[in-house]
C-alpha cells in the first residue's frame, strides 16, 4: 500500500472524512515533505 494512501485513512480516521482535503495538499507539496509535515502533524496531535 503506498505510503500516500496510508497517510490517507490515518488522516480520515483522526479527522473524521476530511480525505479529499489530504489528497488536494499532497499534490500541492513534494511528497518528502508532505510526510514529514503529516507526521509531524500527527505527533502535535497525539495520533
């Protein structure tokens, strides 16, 4: 499973469906750093 689509249901599951929300900024931001924000994030908010 691609590392995008596991940060997807994380992301879904933590934030109750904002999916599409998730798929819009990866494609905004060069992978590398998405993860690295996303986890980041993820950490702040205790996930």
């Amino acid at each position: 499973m691609p590392r995008q689509r596991i940060a997807t249901l994380i992301w879904k599951d933590g934030f109750g469906g904002a999916e599409r929300s998730l798929w819009d900024l990866a494609a905004a931001l060069d992978q590398d750093r998405f993860d690295m924000r996303f986890y980041y994030l993820s950490g702040a908010l205790g996930f």
